[in-house]
C-alpha cells in the first residue's frame, strides 16, 4: 500500500522525493543508483534496517529508477533521514569541499574528525564511541568541524557539504547516551532528526516530500505515547517526527495513517509472520474494520457529530513492534491523541500479507559464462 500511495504522489501529484527513516549515508548511494543507475540496489539494501530490507521496498527503488530514466530533466530523489549509522561518506563529502572552498582549513577540519571518522563497521564505532569516559570530546569536535565549514562563503555545494556536517553532529548527539534503547533520549532524538533532515530536503530543494515510516513516526502526535508489551510504554507521551514537521511546515505536513483488520506482518528476524488477529476494542480499528472492505476515509471532511466526537475523541490504535502477542493484541498500541488530530487521511486495508524479504540472488557462476 505504501508503495503504491508513493508511485501515486510521484506520477499524478509531483512528488520529487521520497525521505525514509533509514541511514542518511546509506541512502546517498540509493539515490545514486536511482539517479545514474551506478550501484546494485540489492546489496544496498542488505545495509538497510530490516522492515526496508524488502521485496517491495526493492520494487519501489526500480520503479523510481525507470521514471527517471523517463524523466532525465525532473527526476525523483530518495533521502534517508536518520543519522543513526552515519557512515564515513558524509566525512569524506564534508573534507572534499573543504579541500576545494577553503584549503587552508583542511588541517583543522582533519583534525576535528580524527577520530571521529570510523574505521570499519559503523556499529563497532558506535560501541567504541559509548564506552568512552567522556563522550562531549567528540561531540564537540563533530560541532566544531560543522561551524568550520558553517562559516564559509556559500560556494557551489555548500549547503550539502554543510548538512552532511549537521548529521554528523546528529549522530554523536544521538549515540551519547547508553545502549538502551528504552531510554527516553533515544527515540526522543530520533523524531527530531527525522523531522529536521526532511524538512532541510524540502526547503532547500523545493520538492514536495513523501515522508516514509511508520504511523508513529509520520502522525501528527504532539502527545502520542506507543506500548510494546512488554514494556507497558510511558506514563505520558512526546512529540514525534509528524508533530515536529508540522511545527515547521504547519498546513503544508499532511499524514496519511495506514490501519487494517487481520492478517500477518513480517517480522524483523528470521520468525514466523506475526498472526495478528481481528481487532477488538478499545482498538480504533474495530470500529472502521467493522465497515468492511478497504477504503481511503478524509478526516479533513465534514462528518454528522456522533462521527466527529468519535474522530476527535482519545483513540487507541494498535502498533506492533519487534514483538507482538495475538492474545494481547490491544496492549499494542499508540495513544494520547484522536484519529483526527494524528492523521489526514486515512487508509483501511481489511487484510493484509506479509512483506516478502529481500532475496538475495548468488553471484552468477563467471565460469559458465566465460566463453561468452
């Protein structure tokens, strides 16, 4: 469904970017590959975090790549949004300017990132980075370099080298904390980043923006709190990316909320699909799967009052993590806002199907074919 909403804004509403939640630097060379077709988007993606490491997530990359093809002089870009395995391109983008606008502040911008560029596997730095007695060291050298480069004249190229800075900066900022990933600082960060990268693409391209993630990300949810059982969530809720783009962007951020009955979802390792079963109340979705069938639903439209209070009443929807328990399937869910406040539009799909894994073919055997 996602892949079709994004084919739709891309062909019949001009949309010219495509921002998803996975590593920016990862999606520097997808977007390579979209735009001159230097790449193998298969291995790419082997890099990816695995809810993007699909057949249709694959699907969407090849289709973006042929209207392109089509389309040489308006093509569509791919920008991921989340500093969170920064790779050592951003560096070796942010020295190469430097080498050419300032040459003369090479020396310090080399000496800023010493230590800082990795060597190796992102994730092995990441450690070495959290064991240090004394984190502020490298944050502050990654937001010296970025004021360096901050600093200079605005020459072609620029504002790239620049952002590629800030996510260095983002990284560092989002990894100075301790490896649990229930501690509030972690995603807390991660919604900013995702709101402040998307929103940097769209002001300094001009492009409208398909902002890909999930609904706990994407939903306008000033308040919104998620329960993964079985973590029981917490006491009160934060903002989340939507809520910072629509700070930012105000009438121009619309959230599109994808909801559905039963079925089963991928999940993230090597299990069985999730089976998630119909949904009871007090979930949302037992009141709009009872229509039946799939449809699209314009929260924006007038609605007899019963509808309205329902619409703008606290709702509970369900949201399913790593893990998920179909004996307890409404303990799964996203809370502290309404249906009309976190989304647009929204999307039912009565049942759905899993996503299908990234099949990765064997290299071709080269002896077979030598003869060729």
């Amino acid at each position: 469904m996602q892949v079709r909403i994004a084919r739709l804004l891309v062909d019949e509403a001009g949309f010219r970017a495509v921002a998803l939640d996975q590593d920016w630097t990862l999606c520097v060379l997808l977007d390579t590959y979209l735009r001159t077709g230097i790449g193998d988007p298969v291995s790419l993606l082997e890099a990816a975090e695995p809810f993007a490491r699909t057949e249709e997530v694959l699907a969407l990359l090849r289709w973006m790549r042929a209207f392109n093809q089509t389309h040489p002089n308006d093509p569509v870009r791919l920008v991921g949004v989340s500093p969170h395995e920064t790779g050592t391109s951003a560096y070796d983008t942010v020295t190469a300017y430097v080498r050419r606008a300032a040459p003369e502040l090479l020396g310090e911008v080399l000496a800023c990132y010493a230590e800082l560029r990795p060597d190796g596997e992102v994730s092995a730095h990441t450690r070495r980075f959290r064991a240090l007695p004394d984190r502020s060291i490298w944050r502050a050298r990654a937001q010296e370099a970025y004021d360096l480069v901050g600093a200079l004249p605005g020459h072609e190229g620029h504002a790239w080298a620049l952002r590629n800075a800030r996510v260095i900066v983002q990284y560092y900022e989002l990894h100075d904390h301790p490896d649990d990933p229930s501690d509030p600082h972690n995603m807390d960060y991660y919604e900013r980043s995702f709101a402040e990268n998307a929103a940097w693409w769209y002001r300094h391209t001009g492009h409208k923006v398909l902002f890909w993630s999930s609904c706990t990300h994407a939903s306008k949810g000033r308040t919104r709190a998620v329960a993964f059982p079985p973590d029981p969530g917490p006491a009160s809720g934060s903002p989340n990316a939507g809520s910072h783009l629509q700070d930012r962007l105000g009438s121009r951020y619309l959230s599109i909320g994808l909801t559905f009955g039963d079925g089963e979802l991928a999940t993230y390792s090597d299990a069985p699909p999730h089976r998630v079963p119909r949904p009871a109340p007090p979930l949302a979705e037992s009141v709009l799967d009872a229509v039946g069938g799939d449809y699209l639903l314009d929260l924006r439209a007038d609605t007899p009052r019963p509808v309205a209070d329902w619409l703008t009443g606290t709702a509970r929807t369900r949201v399913i993590g790593p893990r998920h328990d179909p004996d307890n399937d409404t303990a799964h869910h996203m809370t502290g806002g309404s249906l009309a406040e976190w989304f647009d539009v929204l999307v039912h799909v009565r049942h759905v199907t899993p996503a299908r894994p990234l099949r990765v073919e064997p290299p071709p055997n080269t002896e077979r074919f030598r003869c060729r």
